[in-house]
C-alpha cells in the first residue's frame, strides 16, 4: 500500500531505508530513490517499467553538492547561477570519485544533474543528505504526472509513498542541456526556454530529432521517440475535427469534437505548458478514436509543447 505523507522528514527516513517515494517539483512528479544506494536505483526501473538505457535526472538542494558529483565548466556555473533552483537539467561529466551509482546515469561517464525549484522537494532534498534520482513518478512512456492523484493512478500499490506537494506550477519537464562534450547541445526542451539559455552561454545546438528504427543512445530522459503517451492516438496540428475525436485546444475551439480540454484560450503558453499533461490525461477516454491536437507556435515555452506533443504521438511498441 501507498502512504500519503505530508512531512518530508517522514518521506526522507524512507529514502534513506531504500524505498521509493514519489515527490512533486515545479515540472512534474519525480519519483525518488537515493541516488547512491544501487538496489533503490534498480527499483525505481521496476516500478516504472523503464529501460535501462534511459538514465535518470539526479537532483540536489544546491549547485554545490551537485559540483561534488559532477565537474562543471564556466558556462554550467554560469547556468546555475542564473535558473536554479529551476527546471534546468546540466549533463556533465563525472567526477572520478562521483558516488551516484552507475546505473542511474544509464552506465555513462555523464549524470544530468538538477536543483529544483520546489520547496518540498528542496526540504526533502536537505532532510535526505543524500542526492535523489527521480524521473517522472508514472510508467514509463505514459503521461507524467503533476498531481498527487495522477502520481496515484500510475504507481499506487508499487511505491512506498508519496509526499503531498500540491498541484506542479510549471507543468512540463526541464530543459536538458548536454555540455559534456565540449559544446552544448539541446537534448530536451522544457521549463527554461532556450532564449534564456542563450542570452547566458551563446548558441547551443539543436540535435536531429530520433527516428523510427534508431537505436537509443540517450544521453538524458525524455529523448525515446515515443514518450509522454495517451493510450489514445494523438493527432497534431488539427485544423478541423470529428465527432469521435477528443480535442486539446488552444485558443477558440474547433467545433464539433466529442470532448474538449482547453489548454490556454488567451493564447498563454504557460497557461497551456502547466496543463498540457493533466488535458491528455482528461481526454484519454476509452470509446473515443483519438484526441485532435490545435498547434502550438515555436517560441517561449512553445518549443517544449510541441515536443511532448510530438513525443505523445510517436509510433507505439
């Protein structure tokens, strides 16, 4: 059985005894294990149905018990001195003496680290003493979660507890910068826009999107080409829609759909961001053909959108 807690001391002995406790941040649900402890690790792949090959986001109370795992360069510490705590994930290299286990970076000589900008996810963080590795708290490739009650509906009876934040303000992932191999590459959009990251470090390369039949070489979450997924087919870009469809809208709504979920009517795109997830769950209705989604444009948290929708319509297994 799953126990709701509402003490992250309650939630951090927990972690610290090896068990798996869901928390929320700003993004979306994690769930949490003690990133040093291997079997708690390998647990957390269970529970979630993950491959192994995905690694997991390490987070941290601050950047420098981040920097104690990880070497950072200018431009990381530059970075996050200026989004974290935020939704910012930095993959860098490790340390030679770096004590998170091998598995939670997937086996790379990297680790994707982040500070987020939660404050129960931050008490946790400091109650624990330990850093956490937490992907999203849902099965692997389903829609994440950003409330207690969909964090429930994916992993209740699997996980030890989860720890009562309320509802995520920012809705959507961080944004994954890879800056391990000399560059800086995009690997997954997200809370902090690229603008943003740009005006601090310069231009940072887009990586050619996966296609089907590529093997993964992923060097960070969220870069499967099938993630984020309804179990209904996910239209995109709908410009019209049929009375068997369910809609995601954004702006006026297209007539004539079964049901409808309005991400943002006035067009804000962190109003859409923050329930982007929570509409495709609503939506995700057996009976109906598939869910219809309107277009997001590209700028501000736009290009994050578009990603997990693109992601949520992949081909499936």
């Amino acid at each position: 059985m799953t126990a709701l807690l509402d003490d992250p001391l309650d939630a951090a002995a927990l972690l610290r005894a090896g068990a798996l406790v869901a928390f929320a941040t700003e993004t979306v649900y994690g769930l949490g294990a003690d990133a040093r402890n291997p079997s708690a690790v390998a647990a957390i792949f269970e529970a979630k149905g993950r491959p192994h090959f995905n690694p997991l986001i390490c987070h941290f109370p601050n950047a420098e018990s981040a920097w104690a795992e990880v070497r950072p360069d200018d431009r990381a510490v530059a970075l996050a001195a200026a989004f974290w705590p935020g939704p910012l994930t930095l993959v860098l290299p490790r340390r030679a003496d770096c004590r998170i286990d091998l598995l939670a970076g997937a086996g790379l000589d990297t680790l994707a680290v982040r500070v987020p900008d939660h404050a129960g996810a931050l008490a946790l963080l400091r109650a624990a003493a330990t850093p956490i590795a937490a992907p999203s708290a849902n099965r692997s490739g389903r829609v994440s979660p950003t409330s207690l009650a969909h964090v429930m509906a994916e992993l209740g009876g699997r996980i030890a507890a989860v720890l009562d934040g309320g509802d995520c303000a920012i809705g959507l992932e961080s944004t994954v910068l890879d800056l391990a191999g000399g560059g800086a590459a995009l690997l997954r959009p997200g809370g902090v826009p690229m603008e943003a990251i740009e005006a601090v470090i310069g231009h940072v390369g887009r990586p050619l999107p996966l296609h089907a039949g590529q093997a993964p070489t992923l060097r960070s979450p969220g870069m499967m080409l099938s993630h984020y997924a309804p179990s209904l087919p996910l239209r995109l870009n709908a410009t019209h829609v049929t009375g068997d469809e369910a809609l995601l809208a954004f702006g006026p709504a297209l007539p004539g759909a079964a049901r409808v979920f309005q991400l943002s009517e006035t067009l804000d795109l962190r109003e859409a961001a923050a329930r982007l997830f929570a509409g495709l769950r609503a939506l995700d209705e057996a009976g109906l053909r598939g869910i219809a989604a309107m277009p997001v444009p590209g700028e501000g948290l736009g290009p994050a959108i578009r990603d997990r929708l693109t992601r949520a319509a992949g081909p499936r297994k």
